[in-house]
C-alpha cells in the first residue's frame, strides 16, 4: 500500500519546525520563495480567547507569517485601531491606520470606511455608538473577528516534523530495516548508517549492583534502544538501572518516588515492545503484567497467563501480541489490546525454558527441560517439527538454557543446553557448529547470550566461569571467572561491548572489555 502527501504539506512541516526554533528570517524566504505558507497557531482557543479578551499584540505576532484574504486582515487591523483609539492610544492608532498595508489597502478600496476611521481619530472624545453603527459594539465585532480568523488556521502538535522522523525510524527498527544504536543519518540511505562500536569480549567490571540474597535477580534485560537495564527480582519488584553508575534511574518520576513496578510473587522473565516503550513481566505465580516503562503505568494484567510460574515472554513484531512460555508445558500467544489469550501450543511434555517468534513471525521455536526442540505454524497452531538438542539421548535430558535466532541469519540458531558445548543449529535440527567450552567435568553451561551482530556467544558454566566464543574464529578467545555463587542469568546490551551477569549471590555485574 502506498501512501501519497502534498508536497507542500512537507513545506508546511520545515516551516512548523523554524517556527518553532524562531528561524523567522528563513520561514519569511520559504514561505516567499515556495509560495506556500502557514497557516498555524499553537492553540486555537488560546488563540481566539486572546482575540475575545482584545491580547492584540499576542495575536499579531501569530498571524505575522500567516497568509490571511484581505477582507480578513481589514476587519482585524480595523478592530485594533478602533480600540486604540478608545484607550486614547492616537499615536498608536494614527501610525496602524497610516503604515500597515490592510489599511493602506482599506484606502484604497473602500475610502468611505477609511474616513470613517480617520474622522473617529480626530475627535476629542470616543463614541462606541458611532465607531459600532447598526447595534453592534465591541465584543460582538471581536466575537466575528476571532471567528473568520478561526476559519483561517489550524493547529499542528509541537515537533511535529521530529516526531515523524522518530516515528519512521520506529517503524523501520521494528521492520528490522534499522536496528537500535546504530548512527543514523536521516540526509542519507540506509547504507550511511554505522555500528556504533566493533563487537569485543568483556575483560573488566564497570560497576555492581548489590540485592541480597533474599531479592536476588531472577531475570535481567536491556531495553532495544539501550537506554535502560531493567532486574526482576525473587521478591516481586521490576526496577529501571543506570548500567554505568549502578544506581537506580532516579530520572523516572514513580522510582525518585519510591514507587516500583511490582509483581506479587517472583518475577522470572521480562520482554520489551520493539520501540523499547512497553516491558512485559512475567511471575512464579502464571500472571503476567504490562508495564509502560516512562510512567511506570501498568497497562494490562492477564491474571491468568498460565497456571504455573511464566518461564519467557516475547513480543511479536508490532507488539500487539505477546507470546509466553511455562512451567504448565504450554505456549501461548496473548493479545495486549484485549486481554485475551489467542491461541496456546500443547506438545511439550516438559515445562518450556524457551519460546521465540522466527524473523518472519510466521512460527515459533520453543525448547523444554528435557531437551526438545519444537518449530509451530503461529497460524495452525500445529507443530511442524521435533528433534533433540544435542547431548541429549534416550533416557537422559539435557535442558536448554537459552536459545536465539542469529542476527545475520535467521534461518540457525544458538543452542545452550546443560551441557559443556554450545551449538548453532537449522531449522531442519542439524548442528551447523559447536563451540566447547573443553571441560569435561564442571563445567556444563547454565545461561548463555549473543552479541548485537551475532559475532560473540558468552556462556556461563556452573563453574562461575564467562567463556567468550568468536563467531569468526571458531574459537574461545577468552575466560573470565565472573562470581563467587551461582549464576543465574547473562544479558547483552543490544549496541555497546556490555554484559550483565546475575547470581544467586545477590549481585549484578556489569562488564566491558
């Protein structure tokens, strides 16, 4: 579907935009070199109230640039005069009536009111019942011109041509056509834009986060547009961090006032909308709630989500839906405009760790706790393919951990089951590569995450260890032991070399290279 706009609706907006930046000199050229011009105020209300109450220099200054038919301006600068000369303002009057060009335009086309006017200025006293002949006076002759000046403008939301851009790269970030932290240069084509940073392996902390161990984080995320570092903790609260400082986001009004989005039980999974406005939480106890991250509103509540604790949520393209993953062995699929529960996947015999849409949104691919791996038609509902991660044989499971589509190819995915090997794997259940962490004993994996643009795998093994896989080389290019307890979860910034690492010893870490 095409959509086709007026030119000069285009010219309406940069003239809006130098409006409002006070550019006057360059909307002046615009508007005489394009012979568009712009016919808007900031409010009309305002705008006519100033004219009901007689603001004359407010309304002057917002009808400068305007483009207003003659019969109009007459009957304004008309009215100005005549009330200039009731306030005894002669001076004032006389140069409006002799310099401005509706007047000058009044003499010439209509002489009789011109005199009219220049015999009022003469006398040594006013008479509202000769300056307003045939009944009118003053408030009906403001009341008819505000309402042919109403008829002559529009208003235009403030920022308007910014928040087109802002929109349109929205809109392509939740296309994939952009992704969040690159460069962009609205002048140039997509090919202009740069990653921010070449992708490189953490070696140093920048800062920790201290719980406890009785609040310690069950599930940690960055937002898209890499703005926020948001924690679910075991006792139920979802709090907004500053990842560079470790301090809470005290910028976000509810948090500077101690009020905090809340779960009632713990809180084991989170999920952005695309465009990094919405967060979705899901708790041990089957509910899920939808948070607006600015405000802190909570937007929708699915009391009954799942019967059992919500182990993955993940948005669909638009964010209009919602997919979630249990304890309960279901998939489901939720609507955030209704509240509904639209479809549920019945398969797993197992609970599911694991439930992501594929890049074209057309199926979901789900893992469980016994190792298997399922492909959903998102249509049908029915499951199109089951195989076994790797490691995984009769008689022993091994579960997957973690599971992610590859940036650069959506057709494979990374594996990380609970074992020593990380596997990339194709939508047919073929390994494609394994990366091995070369421990035979302790050191099977227990979370994993991917880089922005897929070229790093970080692992981290029950043996406390950050193992950093190059997707170029192949190989492990470096270690790093990263706590003292177990670790719970690993999450990547989606544009900067940063990684948070989670543990059931009440601390986050944040590390850089």
């Amino acid at each position: 579907m095409s959509l086709d706009f007026e030119t000069t609706d285009v010219v309406r907006l940069i003239m809006q935009y130098l409006k409002e930046n006070n550019l006057h000199r360059t909307l002046a050229t615009l508007q005489e070199e394009s012979t568009v011009y712009l016919h808007t105020v900031d409010s009309i209300d305002s705008f006519i109230s100033d004219i009901n109450s007689g603001h004359w220099d407010a309304v002057l200054l917002a009808i400068q640039h305007l483009k207003l038919p003659s019969k109009v301006l007459i009957d304004l600068y008309e009215q100005v005069v005549l009330e200039l000369i009731e306030m005894r303002e002669l001076g004032a009057a006389r140069s409006m009536l002799q310099q401005t060009d509706p007047m000058i335009y009044l003499k010439q086309t209509e002489p009789g009111r011109f005199v009219h006017l220049e015999n009022l200025l003469t006398r040594p006293y006013f008479d509202s019942r000769e300056a307003y002949p045939d009944g009118s006076n003053k408030e009906k002759r403001r009341m008819s011109v505000a309402h042919a000046l109403a008829a002559e403008v529009s208003v235009v939301p403030p920022s308007r041509l910014m928040g087109l851009l802002s929109q349109s790269i929205k809109w392509q970030q939740t296309q994939d056509m952009l992704h969040p932290g690159m460069n962009i240069d609205v002048t140039q084509n997509n090919t202009a834009m740069k990653d921010v940073e070449e992708e490189r392996f953490p070696t140093q902390l920048i800062c920790h986060i201290q719980f406890g161990q009785k609040s310690h984080v069950e599930c940690a995320r960055f937002s898209p547009d890499g703005q926020y570092l948001i924690t679910g903790s075991v006792d139920g609260f979802v709090e907004v961090w500053n990842f560079t400082t470790g301090k809470i986001r005290k910028d976000l009004k509810y948090q500077a006032q101690d009020n905090f989005m809340m779960m009632e039980d713990a809180v084991l999974c989170l999920a952005f909308s695309h465009d990094s406005e919405i967060l979705a939480s899901g708790a041990q106890d089957g509910k899920i709630k939808v948070w607006r991250i600015q405000s802190g509103q909570c937007l929708r509540r699915f009391e009954r989500a799942h019967s059992k604790g919500v182990t993955c949520l993940n948005f669909c393209k638009d964010s209009s839906q919602l997919l979630s993953a249990s304890f309960d062995q279901t998939i489901r699929i939720h609507l955030l405009k209704s509240g509904k529960t639209l479809k549920e996947f019945r398969g797993h015999t197992s609970f599911v760790s694991e439930a992501t849409f594929t890049k074209d949104g057309h199926h979901i691919i789900s893992a469980s706790s016994d190792g298997i791996i399922k492909i959903w038609n998102v249509k049908t509902c029915e499951c199109t393919s089951t195989f076994k991660s790797p490691g995984s044989s009769a008689g022993v499971d091994v579960m997957v951990n973690n599971m992610f589509l590859l940036p650069k190819n959506p057709e494979q995915f990374v594996v990380c089951n609970r074992s020593s090997t990380v596997v990339i794997m194709n939508m047919k259940g073929q390994i494609v590569r394994s990366f091995s962490s070369g421990k035979r004993e302790g050191g099977d994996f227990v979370c994993c995450t991917l880089s922005p643009r897929g070229e790093w795998i970080h692992c981290v093994g029950e043996d406390l260890v950050l193992y950093c896989f190059s997707m170029l080389t192949g190989r492990l290019e470096k270690s790093l032991t990263v706590h003292d307890k177990d670790v719970i979860g690993i999450a990547h910034h989606p544009h900067q070399n940063i990684i948070a690492t989670y543990s059931e010893d009440g601390l986050l870490k944040v590390w850089k290279p």
